[in-house]
C-alpha cells in the first residue's frame, strides 16, 4: 500500500483513505484533524483530495 516514494509528500492521502475504510468512518466523521505542516501545499492537497475541512486542521496551531 502507501504511494511511490518519489510522491513521498502525498502518501498521507492514501494512509488516510485505508484508514477510514478500515474504521468504517467517512472524513465527516471526524471532528478535527492533526496534519504535519512541513509543506503547506501538503496540508492543501491532503485536504482537497479526502474532502476535509480546512476549519477543522491543525485548530491549535501546534499549541498544547
């Protein structure tokens, strides 16, 4: 499973579809959302393709 690793950097778009498939969950189903924020564009496509919300990503700003 997982992406090719020369798309190292979109391989959490993958993670997160065989994660929710596995849990029986839709991405509505999730209330918030922790993405690492290396690459901003990462965050904006991971967002894009799976459908979240970009209100409810990184809410904390990597604050406790």
């Amino acid at each position: 499973g997982g992406d090719d690793p020369i798309y190292m950097l979109t391989g959490v778009i993958p993670a997160t579809r065989k994660l929710l498939a596995r849990a029986r969950l839709s991405i509505g189903d999730i209330d918030y959302f922790e993405v690492n924020e290396a690459f901003a564009p990462v965050v904006m496509a991971w967002a894009v393709e799976v459908g979240a919300d970009l209100q409810r990503v990184n809410v904390r700003r990597g604050g406790e």
